[in-house]
C-alpha cells in the first residue's frame, strides 16, 4: 500500500525550521553547531544531533525534488575527479559540470580506471536523459576508453587548460571537507555532496554577473521554488 503520510509525519517542529536547518546547513560553510546556535539565536531550541538527522533525511528528498523541476541542464559537460580520503581510504569524487558551472552530478568511487569512468556516464546519462553536444575532460585515459565504449559520436576534447571549469569546481568541496574534518564514509560523501551540489545550483547565481536589481529577482525566484519543495515558508 503506497504510503500517504506527509513529509514531515512524526516531527516536533514545523516544516519552517527543519527546511531553514537544511538549507542553512547546505547553502553555507557551517557545521551542524553552527547552524544550532543561528537557531539558538532567534529562541529555537533544537539539538545540533536533531539537525544532523534533518540533513540526512529530508536533505536527498529535496534534492530529488529540486533535480526534477531542474530538468537537464547545459549540453557541454566538463569532466574531472580529485582524490578524497574517507578513513585513510583513498576514494574519488567524480564530478561533471556544464557551460554555466552548475553541477551536473556527483559519483564517490575507490577507483578511477575505464569501469568507474563507464559508470559516471551512465548516471550522467540516466539523470540528463540525453547526450551531450560535447565532452570535455583531462588526460585521463580511462575517459577516452570509456568515451569509446558509451559515448562514441560526443565530440571529446583533452585540451590543455580547457577544462579548468571542473577543476575549480573541486574548491567548495574542499572547503567543506576541511570544515567536517573529512568524510566519515563514502556514502555520507554521496549524500552530502548530492544535496551540495544540487542547493549551489539554485542559489549561486554569479552575483557579480548581474545588475542588482535582476540579481535580487533571481534570488527571490529561488527562495520561492526552495518553498515549494520543502512546503515551508521562509521564516519570519
């Protein structure tokens, strides 16, 4: 039987507060403490443990949400990995980006050979529902092999410099593993860098690009749509 209950079943708080907990927790460099004493501030009561299991679970459910009104993004995809350590464990945060820098997707894998490039494809490809128009990367030959095998007729450029894009798009997640002391698993990387991604998509909206004023409109577009996935409003 399909399960009926609301969203937030079962929890003390309003809606209100654990979407402003999460959205905090994820538009900003904060720590779950962080984020307990804004709350503190304003006379809510809430444990930063009670935050770190709103993040957990409501913040893929947002995610998922958020994706899906997205819908795909550009048709130029900008392709890199960096190393990250989970445990003294070495893993690799693949990552793809378009034309405007917003994130694509995410894929923590220990590996970074042709079967871990195969598999970032295809969940590029199952989230995009469609080809690129071109793929840019590094030198990496596990990308051309891979290329070969799942993405033959996408143009596929290796130039030099050219995929900086992706590059820089490694030192917010940088921050934020410095700021959690490292990832505790690989799954809590996924989740987290997942919700990341897909929350830094609607807010960064390259404010020095704009003019004030569409700035300030975009910005309310964007509280606007966060409301409607979360079903909350944005506190008072």
């Amino acid at each position: 039987m399909k399960d009926t209950k609301p969203l937030y079943h079962g929890y003390r708080f309003p809606p209100t507060i654990i979407s402003h907990a999460v959205w905090l927790y994820h538009r900003f460099c904060l720590s779950y403490r962080d984020v307990e004493d804004l709350l503190a501030e304003r006379g809510i009561a809430v444990s930063y443990e009670s935050i770190r299991q709103w993040c957990n679970h409501f913040g893929p459910e947002y995610a998922r949400k958020l994706k899906k009104r997205q819908g795909r993004l550009g048709d130029t995809w900008y392709l890199d990995e960096v190393f990250i350590k989970i445990r003294g464990e070495l893993h690799y945060l693949w990552r793809a980006v378009d034309q405007d820098g917003d994130t694509i997707d995410i894929l923590v894998q220990k590996r970074r050979n042709k079967a871990a490039a195969k598999r970032f494809f295809r969940k590029l490809l199952k989230g995009q529902r469609q080809a690129p128009w071109r793929m840019i990367t590094d030198k990496l030959k596990s990308y051309s092999a891979a290329h070969r095998e799942v993405l033959p007729s996408v143009p596929h450029s290796t130039a030099q410099y050219e995929n900086n894009r992706a590059e820089v798009s490694h030192e917010l997640t940088r921050q934020r593993e410095r700021q959690m002391r490292r990832f505790k698993s690989a799954g809590q990387a996924q989740r987290f860098l997942t919700v990341y991604g897909v929350v830094g998509n609607l807010f960064r909206l390259g404010r020095h690009l704009t003019r004030a004023i569409h700035y300030r409109e975009f910005r309310s577009r964007a509280f606007c749509e966060w409301q409607e996935v979360t079903c909350a409003q944005i506190m008072a």
